[in-house]
C-alpha cells in the first residue's frame, strides 16, 4: 500500500526509455494525401468527366423529364431540361435501359452535384468529324433533298444540315422540268425535295456552322464510273431516253442515266436546221 502512495504525484516513465531521459517531441502527421493519390496507392483510379468531352454511355433509367446515363463515374449522369427537349419523340420512343449511346459532357457537376450530358451534342460533334474525314478524303456521300431556299438545296449528312448551292447543283437538274418552263429557281428547287442526291464536302467551318457540298463535283467523280458502266450497256442502234442538258452550234448534249453524249446538228431533225435550239430546248427529253 505504501509503495502504491508514493507512486501518486510521481511522473511514470514512458516504456523503453531510461531515467531522467526527457520524452521526445511527436514526429507530425503527414499532410493529407489526396484523394487520387491514396487511390494510385491502392492501385485504383477515379473516373473523374471533363466539360466538352464525348463518352459512351449506358442508358440506366427512362423517365418521362430526365434519362439517367452510366459513364463509368461514381454517379450516373443526367440528360434533362432542354437538353432532353432537343431529342425528337421518336429517337426517345426507341430507347430502351442497357442502350449504349453517345453523350457530351455538359458540366461535370452542376450545384446539385450532377454530371450534365447532351445526347444531341454528342451526336452533332460526331457529325462534324464525319464531314472533315469526307472533306479530307474527297469523297462522295449520298444523300437527299430535304429543303431549300433561294440560293440553293438543303442537304443533310448525319445531324448536319449541308447547303449545295446554285452553282454547285448538277446542271441536269437545274435544267429538269418542262420545256419552255418559266419557273423561277425555287419552284424548281422544291420539286426536288425528298430526290436522292450525290454530293461531295467543299467547306467545313465548325465555329460558323457552316457546311458546304457540291454535287457537281460529286458527280465529276463518278463520270468515268458511269461512263464505264454506260459503255458496257449500250448496244449500237439501241433506243435511250435521255434529257437535253446544253445546246451548242453544232448539237446537242444529252443525259444518259448520269452519262453525257452528243447528238450531232446533223442528226436532229430530218430537215436541215441552222442551230439545235429550233428543234431542241434544255431540259427536254
């Protein structure tokens, strides 16, 4: 009992050290890692989405004022407001849970904490890589009319609304219709709505929204094709239908399923002419 009293008051040594040795100062705690390197520690990494950028996601839920999407976060991300509005009734009638599907990043994280995405975006930015690699590669792309204006056709290629203007639409199809029509330009041009059309892509200027195609060129190229094609059909005194697309001193151009020949002042009419425009007008068959 006595040795136990005059332990009280007396400061006890810590463990492992000797008498009248002063304790050391506590080494400080390591600052805080972060969270991503504690992660990298464990072999692990977040998934963290930037603004402006293009996923692949996973539809996870349907409703009627929002579509939840997996991106591979720890938080699903959401398509709402008027995001949601800019997708037409019928591409969401056809989407279904487990749809794999493009989106942008909207913001990675709004003041409720969610992830934003843009399906349409998504889809127009894909859009505008398909034309630059079309622009770039020189190649044709078929299409069809779905409007126009003064200056010319509406084309689209993918989401994109392309314009192929006056001068770059086929002269066999500027000269189409009636003889002798006084038509002016867009009473032509909306004839041609919902026609299929080859074009090609002659300027993409993203920061404008500006898209250009020709469908002169488009078919420059494929001519020879054509002709090729034409050549392996015809048989000397076969009978062809085809429409007048120039005339010129000494005859006639005329269409032929895509193919140019001519018809010669000599033969096109029995009786002696001066100039084919007697007989012949642009765009007649």
């Amino acid at each position: 009992m006595e040795e136990q009293n005059a332990l009280v008051g007396q400061e006890v040594e810590p463990a492992g050290m000797q008498p009248g040795e002063a304790p050391s100062e506590a080494a400080p705690a390591p600052e805080s890692a972060s969270m991503e390197s504690l992660l990298e520690e464990q072999g692990l990494s977040l998934d963290f989405p930037t603004q402006g950028e293009i996923r692949q996601g996973v539809i996870a839920t349907l409703r009627e004022n929002e579509i939840l999407v997996s991106i591979g976060t720890k938080s699903e991300g959401v398509i709402t407001g008027r995001e949601l509005e800019s997708i037409s009734s019928e591409e969401r009638a056809v989407f279904e849970v487990g749809q794999k599907i493009p989106v942008f990043v909207v913001s990675p994280e709004d003041q409720n904490g969610n992830v934003v995405l843009s399906y349409v975006r998504a889809r127009e930015e894909k859009d505008w890589e398909d034309v630059q690699e079309l622009l770039e590669s020189n190649s044709v792309h078929d299409s069809r009319v779905i409007g126009y204006n003064k200056g010319g056709l509406i084309v689209p290629i993918g989401n994109l609304r392309g314009f192929v203007p006056a001068s770059q639409i086929s002269l066999s199809r500027r000269s189409s219709g009636p003889a002798g029509s006084n038509e002016s330009p867009e009473q032509r041009w909306a004839k041609m709505v919902g026609d299929p059309i080859k074009v090609r892509v002659i300027e993409v200027d993203r920061e404008r929204r500006r898209l250009i195609l020709s469908e002169r060129m488009a078919l420059q190229e494929t001519r020879e094709s054509l002709k090729d094609r034409l050549l392996d059909e015809l048989a000397e005194g076969s009978i062809r239908t085809g429409r007048v697309t120039s005339l010129a001193e000494f005859g006639a151009f005329v269409n032929i399923d895509g193919a140019d020949g001519l018809v010669h002042l000599s033969e096109i009419s029995w009786e002696r002419i001066q100039h084919p425009n007697e007989v012949l007008k642009v765009g007649q068959e």
